[in-house]
C-alpha cells in the first residue's frame, strides 16, 4: 500500500528531507513519527522524459514541488536526496500532474497570493515550506489563505516536519573537536 497512488493524508505525516547538496549553508532534516513509520531519507532516478524521479515501484507516490527556492529548482536537488527511499516517492515540478500529485510542496517565501493550484483537493496534503522566520517574511505571508496548508515544515520544533539549518562548513571540513 505504499506503492498505491492515491494516498491520504495520514501516510504523508512522515516525510523527511535532507539536502546537504544545496551548498548554501543549510541543510533540510525532517523525522517525525506520527503513524509508527519510519522516517524518510530518500534518492531517486531522474526520468528525463517526464522531469519526474522515481525508483522501482509501480506507483510511487508523486511529490509536487510547486515553487521553487529563489532561483534554485528543489526538483534536481531533492532528486539526490531519494535513492534509498523504502517509499520510492517520485518528485516532480511539472504543474501538469497537479491532479495526480499525492503532495503538494510550497516554499513560502516565493509564492504569489494568485500563483495556487485552481482546485484545491483534500486529498492531497499540502506542505508549507519556511525557510526564514514570519517577522522576516514580511507581508505576503498575511496574503496567503487561512488554513490552506496542512502540514507545515520549518525550523521551529513545533512544526509537523522539522528542518534544520547547519553549517556546509561542518561537513566540508568534517569538524570534529579535539579533546
């Protein structure tokens, strides 16, 4: 059932991100258990065809990345982040398969209040994604619908999915303190 296309919400509590690719001083970690599951730490295969990543599973579930992060795509650099995946999600930023898409994934910081998908499906979780604080998003955050996200990931410990920030120079120096 984890193959199965059409999942409810309750399967997509547990997503998990970790992006050390990015090399822009950040790194995207998310473990939460809600449903006993384990967390996600996945890579993927880049389907060059359909712009879509997936491994080898009939019907992964469809992960749509609808904006990007400034002017970065998340969809090449989350496709690192899904090779040993025990989901085998697929990811995409093809807004054509917004009706088929088990996830839809929102960075905050660059969305427009008329940049949304037209139909709203309840079957379909949507994350909201915070990099920086609300006091420094300024006022399109207040433009945004209320209780149009579902599930939330942030920095803060009180979010659904939990993303930390850490140093590149931690991992390109491999840091370690000396006793």
């Amino acid at each position: 059932m984890l193959c199965s296309r059409r999942l409810n919400v309750k399967h997509f509590t547990v997503l998990s991100w970790f992006s050390c690719l990015l090399y822009l001083n950040w790194v995207v970690l998310v473990i939460w258990e809600l449903l006993g599951m384990k967390p996600i730490l996945t890579y993927a295969l880049k389907d060059e065809k359909t712009n879509v990543t997936m491994q080898n599973c009939q019907n992964p579930p469809l992960i749509l990345i609808w904006t990007t992060f400034g002017i970065i795509n998340y969809t090449e650099e989350i496709r690192q982040d899904f090779q040993q995946c025990e989901y085998k999600c697929a990811v995409t930023n093809d807004r054509r398969v917004v009706d088929s898409a088990d996830v839809m994934w929102f960075h905050i910081e660059d969305m427009k209040a008329g940049d949304m998908p037209q139909n709203r499906s309840f079957n379909q979780p949507y994350v909201f994604f915070a990099y920086e604080s609300p006091l420094n998003m300024g006022e399109d955050l207040q433009k945004l619908p209320k209780n149009y996200f579902n599930i939330t990931m942030s920095y803060r410990y009180t979010t659904s999915l939990l993303k930390l920030r850490v140093s590149k120079k931690l991992f390109d120096n491999k840091v370690v303190r000396k006793t």
